[in-house]
C-alpha cells in the first residue's frame, strides 16, 4: 500500500505543480512595477534584451509586452520534468512531445520554450534540436521543478540558499544537451515567486518571465475548452502558457492548430518572449 499511496502523491504533486502553470498570481507573490517601464534595451543585436533589475540588483519580472504595439503574441512552452521522474520516463512515459514541435514548425510558428534541466538530461537530441533552431529560443525553468516559495500547489520547496544553484545547473544541463545560447529569461516552477526567491537569483542577470494568458493545457481532455481559453484571454503583446509534455498535457497539439489559425485570422503575429522585451524596451 506504501508505495501506491507515495505514487499517487507524487502523481497530485506533479498535477499540482503543472495546474499551478495555469493559475492566477499565487498569494503572497511580488508585484513589481509594470514591465514596460523598466526594460532596457540590449546594446548588441545578438544579445537577447533583458529588462533592467530592480531596487537592489531585484531580478525583474515580465509578465507581457506592450499593448499599445500592435498585435503580437508570444506562445511559451514549460518542458516540465521534476527531479524524481527519471524511473517513469524509464518505465515508457512521455515528458516529451515532439509532434507539438512538428506542429509549430509546421506552422512556422515562433517559440519560446522553459525547459528543465533534468527535462534536458531525458531528451538531449530534442533540446539540441530547439537550441539549435532560429525558430526558437530556449530559456530556463530551473533543474528540479522545485517551488521557490512555501506553499507553491504541493511541490517540494527549494531552501533558498540553493536556489541560485538550481537555476545553475539547469543552464549547465542545457548546455551539456547542445543549447548553445540559452536565453537569460527565467521562469519559475508553478509560477511561484516572493521577494526572496527574486533577491536569490538576483546576480545571475536573469529575467523572471511570467505570462497574462493561462491556456489550462494541464491535464485537460478537452482540446476545444483549452483553445477558447486562449482565444478569450490573448490581447496585444500577451504571453501564453502551454505545455510541452505529452504525459500531463496531451491536448497541446490539437490546440496549437486551432489557436494559431485563428489568431492569425484575427490579425496576430506570433513573436518570441525576446521579441516582447526588446518592444517593451523601445516603448519606455
Ligand atoms: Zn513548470
């Protein structure tokens, strides 16, 4: 009985984890000042924007572009694999989806994707395949998928002084997969985050990266629910949450076909979260 219950706790955990990518802002989080007005611009074309850190060194949060610059949507992609999930990957589930990829390639569909870094361990020909394509950029959503805060939809927390570490060694493990230039944007596990987590990772010269539109693509069945979702919710300049995990959102594909045509037929551009930052940066 043990091990069936610890399994299915571990099972709540991740579903926890993954429906907390798709929840409003968590209590307690920060609430900095809105982006647009402290994004700097990158002084070399071939060095991705960051925005400028806050009081202290803070590292900064991006939550979406302007909206006042016409219609420009950012589709991201969470590659979630928590630490502990190596012997399910190994007993034949799949925390990759390579046709969600093929989709967005197919659809020539610019993106940016959070990838762990143990998701990196599991699949090094798919993260250097992403690291290596101009269609998309590759950036950071820690090691181990552990919460950066207390209460954080029942993952394991990280103690904060090995924060900095995890996200360390995420860009390590993405490196050692073959992503040659992956991104200084961050984004944390369940979207988790206060005033100490954002002082822990401040140095590391990264960019908190949030999102304004939940697509709910965890754990759903219903491929049209989650493509109304993003068709509700997506404005000018938004970032939208999805999924690249055929094991806890299976449905991502299906809405990725919907939801694109039917932005571009409403006149929408897709752009990557850099491209949000450098029109953020041009708007101060
Ligand atoms: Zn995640």
């Amino acid at each position: 009985m043990i091990p069936r219950v610890r399994r299915i706790a571990a099972v709540c955990a991740l579903g926890a984890a993954l429906a907390a990518c798709g929840s409003a802002d968590p209590a307690g989080s920060a609430r900095p000042a809105p982006a647009e007005s402290r994004a700097s611009a990158s002084p070399s074309a071939s060095r991705p924007p960051v925005l400028a850190p806050g009081p202290g060194g803070l590292t900064p949060v991006f939550e979406h572009g302007p909206r006042t610059l016409g219609k420009t949507v950012a589709l991201t992609f969470d590659a979630d694999m928590t630490a502990d999930q190596g012997p399910r990957a190994a007993a034949g589930e799949h925390f990759d989806n390579p046709d969600l990829i093929g989709a967005l390639r197919q659809l020539k569909v610019p993106a940016t994707i959070f990838m762990t870094g143990r998701w990196a361990d599991e699949y090094p020909i798919e993260a250097r395949s992403l690291g290596n394509d101009p269609q998309f950029e590759v950036a950071n959503h820690s090691y181990s998928h552990h919460a950066f805060t207390a209460d954080c939809y029942g993952l394991p927390t990280i103690a904060a002084d090995k924060m900095r570490a995890d996200v360390e060694r995420a860009y390590a493990s993405l490196h050692q997969a073959g992503v040659p230039h992956a991104l200084p944007y961050f984004r944390f596990p369940g979207g988790c985050y206060d005033q100490r987590a954002l002082r822990a990772l401040s140095g590391l010269g990264v960019t908190a990266v949030q999102w304004d539109v939940v697509s709910g693509d965890a754990f759903a069945t219903d491929a049209g629910a989650v493509t109304r979702q993003v068709l509700d919710g997506v404005k000018p300049g938004s970032v939208v949450i999805m999924h690249c995990t055929r094991s806890a959102a299976p449905t991502t594909e299906r809405v990725v076909r919907a939801v694109v045509p039917a932005l571009r037929g409403r006149g929408y551009r897709f752009v990557k979260v850099s491209d949000l930052i450098g029109e953020s940066a041009g708007h101060r």
